[in-house]
C-alpha cells in the first residue's frame, strides 16, 4: 500500500494561498471537512480499523 496520510486536520499553509484561488478553496473546504470527519481511524485499544 502507498503510503498515505489520509485526511489529516486543516493545518496553516507553508505559504499564503494566491487570492485567484481562494474560491477554489471555499468549495473545497466542505467536502474536505466532511471526509476528515468520516475517516476511518485505528481503534487505539485493539489496533482494528474502526468507525467511530
């Protein structure tokens, strides 16, 4: 498997995002959200893939 890092907490950028796309990430935004929060995580008691 590729290793990845899955869908991780929004954190600052390396760099200011140019402002031409800026509506770009406003539509993004939501749906990245979403996945972040429906991610599949490891159960940190028996180390199985969970849905919590």
């Amino acid at each position: 498997m590729i290793t990845s890092t899955g869908f991780e907490a929004d954190r600052p950028p390396a760099r200011p995002l140019p402002s031409r796309l800026e509506p770009l990430l406003a539509a993004c935004r939501p749906h990245y959200e979403r996945l972040h929060r429906l991610r599949i995580r490891i159960d940190d008691r028996s180390g199985d893939a969970a849905l919590r």
